[in-house]
C-alpha cells in the first residue's frame, strides 16, 4: 500500500493526496483525524489510554491517548485545519489475549476506546465512524483525499468507513 507509516506511540500529519497507515492494531487503536474543506489530516498510533501515571517518565505523549489526540488536533489546526469541521474516525481497542477474569492489563483496549472517545468529544471533535473491539487484529489505510478508513481485519472482509 502507498503511503506514510504511522508507527506505535506516533502521529503523522499529512495532505490529499498522502495516505497515511498503521500496522498491527491489537489493543492499540488508530484515530484518524481530517478537515474535508482543506483536506489535510493526521493518524495517530495510541498504545495506552492515559498519561496519567506515567508523567515523569520518558514517554512520548503520542503514545498515550489523551495527550496524543490533543497534540494531534493542534498539529492540524497549525497545518490550516479547522477544529470547527473536523472529523474523526478509528479502529482497534480488540482484546488480545483470552483471560479468566477480568485484569486492567487485559482491557487496555476497551479502555484505549474509551480514553480516544472521551478525548474526542472534550476536544469538541466528532467521531464520525469506528470499527473497535472485538478479538482480531486490524490495518488501517487512511485516505485523507476522500476520508475513507479502510480496515483489514484478519479473517474478516475489508471495511470501509
């Protein structure tokens, strides 16, 4: 596939016709961000849902969703986005591993999904579209062209929002 690699714990702003994509989505999950008058975008690689605990060490805000999604708006909005018509859409936030019980480390997802959620609607962006949960890895292709987020799930037919 064409495109810039966004890698873990790191966000990429780029313009139509650039098209951004993430590898291996697990628990991790995948926030794309564009203004469609403008169209110029971002994608952004969440590893965990808060800073919160992990503020005095050397960690790249990026990897977090609450601070990522932040710097990753401010990033557009420096690049001619306008908060006021940004949309969002992601992917990921599945459970990995099969558990008997219920450990915080096994529902990183959920709460990846819940932080990226919380955080996008603090920020007064809409989530226009999401393919979370679930068990099953994904890729995703972002268009920032046209704003489609194409998902590869394993074992799934491709999706597109």
């Amino acid at each position: 596939m064409n495109g810039n690699a966004v890698d873990i714990a790191m966000m990429k702003v780029a313009r139509a016709p650039e098209q951004l994509y993430s590898l291996g989505l697990g628990s991790c999950i995948g926030v794309a961000i564009y203004d469609p008058v403008v169209r110029v975008g971002g994608l952004i690689h969440i590893l965990l849902p808060t800073r919160q605990g992990f503020e005095n060490g050397n960690h790249a805000r990026t990897k977090f969703a609450d601070s990522g999604i932040t710097d990753l708006v401010e990033a557009l909005v420096k690049a001619g986005a306008s908060k006021t018509r940004m949309k969002a859409k992601m992917a990921g936030g599945a459970s990995m591993f099969i558990t008997n019980g219920t450990s915080s480390v096994h529902e990183v997802g959920k709460r990846n999904i819940q932080s990226s959620r919380e955080t996008l609607k603090r920020l007064g962006v809409e989530l226009v579209a999401y393919d979370t949960g679930g068990n099953k890895g994904r890729t995703i292709y972002f268009n920032i062209e046209t704003g489609q987020l194409t998902i590869k799930t394993v074992d799934r037919a491709v999706k597109v929002i």
